[in-house]
C-alpha cells in the first residue's frame, strides 16, 4: 500500500538568456531534450520535458529568456516566456551566480510579483566560484524579492539537483500522472530533429549567424530496414550567411550533418541518414507570416 500521496505539476523554467536553464532540464531529465549553446536566446518554443518519479511527475518548461525583444521572433519568444508565468503551479527562477544581479533580473522580478506563484530561486553555476561568494549573491535576491525558496545548484555538474526537486515537491499539489512514465517530451521527434540540427549550427558558425537560422525538417521517413531517412532545410537570412553555414567546399554542412546525426540517432534509437540543404528567406524573423509557417503561434 501507497503511504505517499502522488502529486503532479506544470513549472516554469525561466531566467535570463543563458543562465543555464536548458542545461538544468537536461540535466534533470537525464537526456538531451532543450538545445544547449554558449549562445544566448537559444530556446525559441516553450519546450515541454517530463520527468517522472514513484512520488511525482513534473512537467517543466523550458522557456524562452525573457530580453528586450529587437524583432518579432524576440517579441514571441518574450511574450511565450510571460505566458507561461500564468499557467504553472510553481516557478524556478535560474540566475547565473558569476553575474551580478542587474536591470535584467529586476525586469524578471517584477514580472513574477504579478504571477501570485511561488518563486524557487535557483543560483546556477556554482562549480564556478568559490562557496563562501554564494552567500553574498543570495542575499541580494532575498531582498529584492520574497523567494518561497532557494536552491544553490551547478546544472552542468549535477550537483544538488536533489535538494532542487525536494525543494520543488512542496509546490507541487497532489494530481494524477499525465503522462506515461517513459515520456520525456511533448514534442514531435521532428522537431526535437530540427533543435539538434540548430544547437550544431549554433556552434559552429560565428557570431553574425545565430540568430538568422531556422530548421525545418521536411521529411522523416522510417525504411523497412529500420533506417530512418530526414530531409531538413537550414533557413538564413542573407546569401552571405549561406556561404558561412556551408563552409568552404561544404566543410562545415558537413560538420553540421555529422554531428545532428549522432544525436538524433540517438534520440531514435536508430541508424539515420540525414540529408541537409541551406536557403535563404530574407529578414524572416521579422516576417509574421514566415514566423508562423516556421512553427512561432502566438502564445
């Protein structure tokens, strides 16, 4: 006989751009669901990840930084990131511990003080400083806002994850499971596909490309061989973006194919063949109409 009472909910993830919020879910999750890169904006959906337990099943979402929007696909990502705000049981809010607490984080806060949700505070990166400079950091938060906890953690070292989810569980109330145990996404594969294939372009073209990529795959076809084969587009705005993302002579499309492929073979758990072609639609992130076919609905 069950003595626990099974409890289940919906948290926001959010935070300024790369404090580590991708790497945390990751890294909860056990596998690679949320993109992850050095550069910041990366999460353009509000990615759904489950992590299920014998006591309780949490749905997280992973949610856009929440930044000063400079073209639309920045005003759907803000405005993706606030609506999540209203229809979870409980908020993490991860900072960087390495950064000082600036306009960005008040910004944050004053988004949550209309939420009415508890607030967990979680202070990333601490395999980056030395202990005793964690207190200081916390202290400047609690004051700034009534935290109803706070988490020290370091995402990328796993480190107190389980103090983390502890912590979580008191705001979680009692609910059913929504989903099978072995769920870890609500996405389609091929879009979990199409944010491999993007987190490859992400690291390896310089910094005037990021931002201007989209990845839609057009074809994913399982073969009677059990080989599965993806047809995928890499969007960019301009011709000299093109040049960059296909490499003198192909060599970093190549790259690009390479590496995508290993990862979504293994998310597949089978052999993939991965075919990849670069275009360009001019200023698409400021083309509601090119936004919407690329997947960004309004929130």
């Amino acid at each position: 006989m069950e003595n626990k009472k099974f409890k289940s909910g919906f948290v926001a993830v959010i935070g300024r751009p790369n404090v580590g919020k991708s790497t945390l879910i990751n890294s909860l999750i056990g596998q690679k669901i949320a993109i992850m890169s050095d550069k910041p904006q990366t999460t353009r959906n509000r990615i759904m990840c489950v992590l299920t337990t014998d006591n309780e099943q949490v749905i997280f979402l992973d949610t856009p930084g929440i930044h000063k929007p400079l073209h639309k696909l920045g005003e759907y990502m803000v405005k993706a990131a606030e609506g999540t705000l209203q229809e979870v049981d409980a908020i993490l809010f991860v900072v960087d511990v390495t950064e000082d607490l600036g306009g960005g984080e008040r910004y944050i806060m004053e988004r949550l003080q209309a939420t009415k949700k508890p607030v967990i505070l979680i202070v990333n990166k601490l395999d980056l400083i030395d202990r005793q400079s964690v207190l200081p950091v916390i202290e400047k938060y609690t004051k700034a806002y009534p935290f109803a906890g706070v988490v020290p953690i370091s995402a990328k070292e796993k480190l107190n994850l389980d103090s983390l989810l502890a912590e979580l569980n008191k705001y979680l109330p009692e609910g059913p499971q929504y989903y099978p145990a072995d769920t870890v996404t609500d996405q389609p594969e091929r879009l979990i596909a199409a944010e491999m294939i993007r987190e490859k372009v992400l690291h390896l073209t310089r910094d005037e490309v990021p931002h201007a990529i989209a990845v839609e795959v057009e074809e994913m076809k399982a073969q009677s061989n059990g080989k599965v084969d993806i047809r995928a587009t890499i969007y960019v705005e301009r011709e000299s973006q093109k040049g960059i993302v296909i490499g003198k002579q192909g060599s970093l499309l190549k790259k690009i194919k390479t590496m995508a492929r290993r990862d979504i073979e293994t998310m597949l758990g089978s052999k993939t063949k991965l075919d990849l072609w670069v275009k360009v639609k001019k200023d698409w992130r400021d083309r509601s109409n090119v936004l919407r076919e690329f997947g960004f609905k309004n929130p």
